[in-house]
C-alpha cells in the first residue's frame, strides 16, 4: 500500500499510531509572521479533517499560545488522536518582588514570536520543572491526556556556555526520572528530546532510554547531517524519530526567487546553490522540489513521522498534496548525485 499522509505508522514501544505527516504548532504561536487565532483554529479544523491525527506543541510556541490553541480543537474532538508536547521551559511573569534569573542568552534558533503572550521563559530541567511544566501543560491544553513529552532545546546549540548545567538538571537533577515516572504512572505514553542537534539524542541515549524523538531540520533533502551512524543508532535502540523542518526553514518549498532561510539563518550562497541544484532535478521530472523534500526523510526506515506547520488551511492542503505525490524511484539517485556535485 502506498504511504500517504494519512497512513498510521507505530512509535516504538508505546503503543501509539501517529499519521505519517503530523501538525507542528510553532507557526500558531507566530513564528516569522502573525497568525491571528481565527485562521490557526481554521487550519487546525482541516488537519483534522484531512485525516491527520498527530499534534504537537510546547510551550515556547507563541509563549504557550500555541498549547491554547491546539487544545482547544483537541478537546472537541473523538480521542483519536496522538498528541505531544514539551517540558524544559516554564513560563514565568514580570512583576513586583518577584526575583528572576538573568535573561538567557540569545539562542541563534530562536527567532521570536510576533504575537506571543506576555510571558517570559525560565529554562527548568530538573524533577520539580518537568513536573510543573507537564501540570501547566495539561492546564492551557484543558487536557488531562497528553501521550508525549519531549525534553526541548536541551544541548550545546541552545544553551552553549550553560549546557552542562541544564545537562546535570535533566540527569543528575531528576528530569529523567520524572518522565519515567510519569510514563510508569499512565500519565503519558513515551518521552524523548525535542531537539535541533543529533548529538543530544546520541548523549541522552547513554543516561536512559527513549521512547521517541523529535530531530528538527537535521536529516533533510539538503541537510544530512544526522547521517547514517545517528540513525543506525536510533534503529538499535528502538527509538521512533519525528522529523520536523523538513523544508529547513522554508527554503525547500519556496519559488526559486523567494523564501532564503535555511536553519532560521540568512541561507549562504552555497546553500542557495545546492537548493538550485536539487530544484533542477524536481523540475528535470515534473515534480515540486518540495514534494521530493516533505516525502525524503520518511525513507528511511528510522523515521516513524514528520512535522510539518502550516499557517493556513490552503497551505496545510498544499502539505498533504505535495505528501502524497507519487515520486518515481529514480529520482532518489539523481537528486543524491546532484547534492554531491553542488558541494
């Protein structure tokens, strides 16, 4: 049977089917542009619609606007679906008395949130913060269920000269053991990291087991960088990969003369170029290079799922055609062999 976005594909040792394409929730906190409520709400409606039946959010989307929004078109609907969502940054409030750390260096991945609330993020990996971040989770969603929780943003990217502090948080500070407790009580189904870097995944795996994981923008038609040896890794320990970014900041679905971001950054001509190349491929066989680029990471057998956001509900059915169009085989080789002479 052919995989559409809409087949269920198992996440290892949890039990849980998720669809092949799921929604991810940043754009409906308001990444890179405004999404008024309307519209996220609307879109969310004909994900549902369409069949899809993965979710995920985090509280950093839209300063927990996004797990209001999601929340509210989950709650109405038949239980069917899987839905995630993240622990590592409680949300906190300016005010009178109220003594806060030092604002967290500028994460180069963080690109802001044009209509977030007015909260500010305190990152908390210990025991007590999964465990407050995953009752105030429940809280905005209006949701006691909630199937999976990834540690997000833990690793050198985001934290750099602070990374080994969070890190001793989240293994030595009890954040593992209160996912595990969690999943041993029923009140979730799997946990794993949520993360843009393959490396935290590869160092996690050396303090305890993971049921899932969500890699952003790390194995992509442009960006291999996860690699064969990460993946392998994964398969062994039967760890499920959700992958997200896929179009790596937009630059693998946009016109040849639009969108330039690639991994949240200005793209460098080099990248420009190597999108070029792959797009002369597509073109070489009818087919949109972002089809070739939403259907590429679900290849491997590693891959269990992708993410995808969407800010309208046009844009959301642009994702499934482009899913579920039917790419010849050979086009696979050639897109490779068009990778390796761009450089």
């Amino acid at each position: 049977m052919a995989l559409t976005a809409t087949t269920r594909r198992k996440i290892a040792s949890t039990g849980l089917e998720v669809t092949a394409l799921g929604i991810g929730s940043a754009p409906l906190g308001g990444l890179y542009a405004d999404v008024p409520s309307a519209q996220a709400l609307e879109m969310l409606d004909a994900a549902w619609d369409l069949g899809i039946r993965y979710f995920d959010t985090a509280p950093m989307y839209g300063l927990t606007r996004s797990e209001h929004l999601v929340g509210q078109v989950l709650r109405e609907r038949d239980g069917s679906h899987v839905l995630s969502t993240k622990v590592g940054r409680l949300m906190t409030t300016e005010r009178a008395g109220r003594k806060l750390p030092p604002e967290p260096p500028k994460n180069p991945l963080d690109p802001g949130w044009w209509n977030g609330l007015p909260f500010r993020e305190v990152f908390d990996y210990s025991y007590d913060g999964v465990m407050r971040s995953f009752d105030d989770s429940q809280q905005r969603l209006g949701m006691t269920r909630l199937d999976i929780l990834y540690v997000h943003d833990v690793g050198r990217v985001t934290h750099a000269d602070l990374h080994e502090y969070h890190w001793s948080a989240l293994t030595k500070g009890g954040g593992f053991r209160a996912l595990q407790e969690l999943k041993e009580a029923g009140d979730i189904k799997g946990f794993g990291l949520g993360v843009n870097e393959w490396e935290a995944i590869r160092d996690a795996l050396e303090e305890t087991d993971l049921d899932v994981c969500m890699l952003a923008g790390r194995y992509s038609l442009l960006d291999r960088d996860a690699g064969e040896t990460f993946l392998s890794l994964a398969e062994r320990r039967d760890v499920s990969l959700v992958l997200a970014g896929v179009y790596n900041s937009g630059i693998l679905a946009a016109p040849k003369s639009g969108h330039k971001k690639f991994n949240y950054a200005d793209a460098d001509p080099k990248i420009v170029a190597r999108v070029e190349a792959l797009r002369g491929v597509c073109e070489d066989y009818g087919v949109p290079l972002a089809a070739a680029a939403i259907r590429f990471p679900v290849r491997h057998p590693a891959a269990t799922c992708i993410v995808i956001g969407a800010k309208t509900a046009t844009h959301l059915r642009q994702n499934v055609e482009w899913f579920d169009t039917d790419l010849p085989e050979a086009i696979w080789d050639d897109l490779d062999t068009a990778l390796e002479k761009a450089g």
